[in-house]
C-alpha cells in the first residue's frame, strides 16, 4: 500500500500538476539523470516537515536512523528529544512565523518511490485530492515532533553530513552567508 503523498506550494490554487523539470539541475548518479527531467514531486507523510517552511528558505533537517551509533548520537545529537531537528538561519524565523503554505494532498496511483527521504516521483499530470491551508509553521513543525532550531550560520552545521545521522539539506543555495 502506497502511504499519504503531499506536494507543498506558496501557490494555493493548482488545479493540476503537469510534470516539469527541475529549475535548477542536480548532478545525478550514472542512470539517474532522469530524475532532473518532467516529473511530478511529492513526499510522504512521516518526511513532511522538510517542507514546512516557505519555499525558499534554507534549511537543514536531521534524524538519527538504525545505523546512527552512539558516538554519533552522543556528538550531534546529545538534547534532542524529537523524531526531528530543523535547523534555519535566525534571519528566517520571523518569515516563517508569518508564512501561509499549501499541502496538497495527491493520489499516489502514479506515483513510484525514490527510497530517498520520502520523496516520490509521476511521470503524470497528478490532480489533487484537496489542499490544505498550513499557517503557524513553528507550531505545525512542533506537532510533528521536529524541533526548530534557529542558528547564525548554517555553513557550521556541515559536518552533519559525516555524523551517521541522515541529513536533508534544503535550499542552501539561497543561504546568506553560502554554503560550502
């Protein structure tokens, strides 16, 4: 069975969505370029709060999985008592307090899995089932056990990437101070 699947948007009035490319292209890995061609994007239920933000905004979130051993643990993860971290710049914060998102919600008939982070692609126009007005972000992102965690600078969370946990970073190319 497939789970829920969502598409987020600042947009609340798509009545379809027609397969595109993406607007800015990803180094892919041998066969996979594919995936910068038109496609439909969605993500699953439990990998929502990677989009709970406004479109734009940099980000990073984190999760220890099975394979996060306890040194990893111990090192970048010491007083996290949520499923998730989220960390933005500070600068962001007052935009997210304020930001109004879609969530439309998509049959999953033509959908297949990346087994990357939730993500699912359709080679489809995918018509929503509804879409939901999401205000109050930091509250939304706090009932799906995701701590926000406002920083300087996100470039001095870069050594995430080697700590076993998983990391989704988002939009780092829009961060004021860059990315690595």
């Amino acid at each position: 069975m497939k789970p829920a699947l969502f598409h987020f948007s600042e947009d609340g009035k798509i009545a379809r969505f027609t397969p595109r490319g993406v607007a800015v292209p990803t180094k892919r890995a041998p066969g996979m370029a594919w995936l910068n061609g038109p496609l439909v994007w969605a993500i699953d239920d439990w990998h929502q709060p990677l989009y709970l933000f406004p479109r734009e905004c940099p980000r990073i979130l984190a999760w220890p999985t099975d394979a996060t051993d306890g040194d990893a643990r111990a090192r970048f993860w010491p007083d996290a008592d949520r499923r998730m971290i989220a960390w933005v710049e500070a600068g962001w914060m007052a935009r997210i307090a304020r930001a109004t998102i879609h969530r439309y919600a998509l049959p999953a008939v033509t959908f297949e899995a990346l087994d990357d982070a939730g993500m699912w692609v359709s080679r489809a126009l995918a018509v929503p089932d509804r879409v939901d007005a999401l205000d109050d972000l930091p509250a939304r992102l706090a009932a799906c056990d995701v701590d926000l965690r406002p920083v300087a600078d996100l470039r001095a969370l870069a050594p995430l990437w080697g700590s076993g946990l998983h990391v989704s970073g988002l939009r780092l190319r829009n961060a004021p101070h860059g990315w690595p």
